[in-house]
C-alpha cells in the first residue's frame, strides 16, 4: 500500500506566496487521490508491490497493459506530489539562490542564476495545459524540461533535483490565470538546501 506522506510543514506556511487553503486542497484531495487511486489499482500485481513509487515510475514498462496507464497517471501523481513538497519550505527559512556544486551547475549551464529562472518560468509557461517544469541533472549537467499530466523525469530515465507543478490546482485559488505570477512566486519558497542534497546523491550514484 503506498501512503499519503504527511507535508513537511504547515499548511500555511508558504504563504503569502501560496494560501493555505490551496495547501489544503491540493495535499488532503488531489494528492490523496492519486495515492488512493494507485492503490485500487494494483490487486496484487508484483511490480507494485516490490517497488517503492519512485522506482515504479523507472519500471512502467513491467507494469501490466490493463492497469499501466492508471500506474502511469496516479502512480506519477504520488511521485510528483511527494517530490514538490519537498522542494518548497517557508520563506523565512530558504536560502535564496542555490550555492556550492549546484549553483556551479546551474551557471555552467545557464550563465547565471537569474537566467535559469527566467528560462525555467518560461517553460512553465510554455507547456499548454496541465503538467510539470523540473531542473534535472545528466551526468552532472543540469537542464529544464517540462512534461504533460503527472509524467515526470523518473519515467524517461533522467533524474529531477526540483519540480514544480503547473496544474492550475496548484494556483488558481490565489492567482486565478495568472500562472506566471505563481512561478515567479515559488522563487521566495524553493527548498534550496534540499534541491542542492539530490544534486548531490544524483552526481555520487
Ligand atoms: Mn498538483
């Protein structure tokens, strides 16, 4: 049975830059759906059980036919969710621009730090309906990609270090169509510290 992680924080505490009640609907519904939904789907199969969520997105293609789109959709929508909270913290206590390795990445790739927000606000922007922009990392090269629906890095063999969701659900109640005013929001909540720990494990495995 996969579970519904608990937010490591409270839900209000990304505010102002996102409401609590957003926090509310998005963890205690949405993620709880997909969660619930993974697990009506499985009766049993194997694949399901012998994985954690993470490694069943790197191991779809073993999931049978019948249920792999389920697997696929609710399965990601675990991943993802679990994943972006813990990417975000409260603004008083995030470091405001990645440091160390990481940020040598990011500028090696990017130019600089302000760049490579504007480059990933423009590809939340750019993808057309629901989904996810991700900073991932490829033999210690860092690039943005975005994917539709609850697909994600894992599935296509690339490992993400941050990942933000870009379903309306995730903003309308405090920005309504404005989803570039969130993405530039999530700036002042990013959990740099963690994102710059999977960079690391990412470059070490
Ligand atoms: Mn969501």
């Amino acid at each position: 049975m996969f579970t519904l992680p608990k937010l490591p924080y409270e839900y209000n505490a990304l505010e102002p830059y996102i409401d609590e009640q957003t926090m509310r609907i998005h963890h205690d519904k949405h993620h709880a759906a997909y969660v619930n939904n993974l697990n009506a789907a499985p009766a049993g199969e194997e694949v399901l059980i012998k994985h954690d969520v993470v490694s069943l997105m790197k191991h779809l293609n073993d999931v049978p036919e019948a249920v792999r789109t389920k697997v696929r959709n609710n399965g990601g929508g675990h991943a993802n969710h679990a994943f972006f909270w813990e990417s975000l913290i409260c603004p008083d206590q995030t470091d405001s621009e990645p440091d160390g390795m990481l940020k040598d990445a990011i500028t090696s790739t990017f130019g600089n730090i302000s760049n490579f927000q504007e480059k990933f606000e423009k590809a939340g922007m750019s993808r057309f309906g629901s989904g996810w922009v991700w900073l991932v990392v490829d033999d210690e090269k860092s690039s943005i990609i975005d994917t539709p629906n609850q697909d994600n890095p894992w599935m296509i063999g690339k490992t993400p270090i941050l990942g933000i969701d870009v379903w309306e659900h995730a903003y309308y109640l405090k920005y309504q169509n404005r989803r570039a005013d969130y993405l530039k929001a999530i700036w002042h909540i990013v959990n740099w510290k963690k994102v710059g720990e999977r960079f690391q494990s990412s470059i070490s495995s």
